[in-house]
C-alpha cells in the first residue's frame, strides 16, 4: 500500500534503492537512489471520447433580441463528445478551425477539430501543487482569444489570468489585488478596445466561501488595461 484515499490528481514520490540484505536491516548510507514519481486517476473510468453527432433537444431562453443575430428562430443542437467531468469555457479559434474548451475538475483543456476530432489541448491547465487533492475544479475555467489572438486563460487553482504568446510563454495579466491574492477567475471576455474583464468568484476553492486559503473578503469583477488591474464592482456575490 502506497498511501490510503489517494484521489485522482495527486503525485507521490517514491524513493527506490537496491541493497544487498533483508529489508528489515537497510544501510545507513545509499550509493544509488532513484525517484519516482506516480500520478493517480480514477480506475476503470474511461475518458472523454467523440461520438457520432447525434442531435438533441433543447430550449433556447430568448432574454435580449440581439440574440436573434446570433443564435436563428430554430436552433439545432448535437452531441460531438461525451464523458466529460465537467465542461466551460469554450472558445473557437478562427486560426486552425478547431475549438476549445476547459474541463475544470480534470484540470485538462480539450481541443476539438472541425473532422470530429477530440484531444488533450493541455493538461495541468489550471494547477499541479502538491495540496492538488483537495480541490474539486482545480484546472482553467473561462478560455477567450485576445485581439491578437493570443489564449487567454482562467486559472482556477493557481488563482491568476494568464495568456500563452505566440512562442508558447506565460504571461501573468493578473493574480493580485492590492496585494491579496484572487480567489479564483472564472469567466473572462475582451472588450472591443482590448480592454479584458474577469470574473473572480471562489468556486474553485476546496471550501469555497469559506475557504482558509481566500485572502478577499468580496468576489471581484475587474478589468485589465495597458498592465493595470482596476476593480470593477464588488458589489456581486458570486459573479
């Protein structure tokens, strides 16, 4: 037995060495160690996986009739993909036809191509530290492109907004307010002067509202521009 509860998402290291005797009496000095490191998931659950497009009834709520640009009179709906833990934030990139989108609780982002193809875009997309066990949703949430076409991203777990440039790096848009850390965005859009607003609920805290790691006292709407971090209202519960 390795550890007992293990839960999916959680790393353990191992130390393995080699001696010359019974276990009972290890060396007191080792001249050849190796670690390993094994992650956990749950047994006999199979992933996400593409299906046949099937379409399937829904209901659509019409609150503003700007909708009708949008979304026509009878909408048809379909299936593409099933077994998901739990799906947001999608995003459909021009660039390459092909969406995608978060699986929070997997801490995955899934990529989901035009020829019906489904994949691991990233995984790890919103946290990996060693505490990972304790979160329900500790991967992105909110996905968007910026006016560059950048990703932009809401990280549950490390409780910051990033966005990938061109070259693959991170860039940190925002992860404090007045030197508290958020508690952890959730939705985030641009506005058409490139102004980025996001959402800043604790629902990807392991106790939410009553989490002992949450340092804000209110959950946040804010905005970034030209590298500024503005509060927009606080005057939400859970935006």
């Amino acid at each position: 037995m390795i550890a007992r509860d293990v839960k999916p998402g959680r790393k353990i290291q191992l130390a393995v060495f080699g001696i010359n005797g019974p276990l009972s009496s290890p060396p007191t000095n080792f001249i050849w160690m190796r670690l390993a490191k094994l992650e956990f998931y749950k047994d006999s659950v199979r992933g996400p996986y593409p299906v046949e497009p099937q379409e399937v009834n829904v209901d659509v709520l019409r609150l503003d009739p700007l909708i009708d640009e949008i979304v026509p009179p009878n909408p048809k709906m379909y299936k593409l993909a099933e077994n998901f833990q739990f799906t947001e934030g999608p995003i459909w990139v021009r660039d390459g036809d092909y969406l995608l989108f978060s699986d929070p609780n997997a801490n995955t982002i899934y990529k989901y191509t035009a020829d019906d193809r489904l994949s691991v875009f990233w995984e790890k997309s919103g946290y990996e530290a060693a505490d990972i066990a304790e979160y329900g949703q500790p991967g992105s949430n909110g996905l968007t492109l910026d006016p560059q076409g950048r990703l932009t991203i809401d990280q549950h777990g490390n409780r910051r907004v990033v966005r990938v440039e061109k070259d693959g790096a991170l860039t940190v848009l925002a992860d404090r307010y007045r030197r508290q850390r958020l508690n952890s965005p959730n939705d985030l859009v641009y506005r058409s002067d490139g102004t980025l607003f996001f959402t800043d609920p604790p629902f990807g805290l392991p106790k939410f509202f009553e989490d002992r790691r949450k340092e804000l006292a209110f959950s946040g709407v804010y905005s970034v521009m030209g590298g500024r971090l503005r509060l927009a209202t606080k005057e939400l519960s859970g935006p």
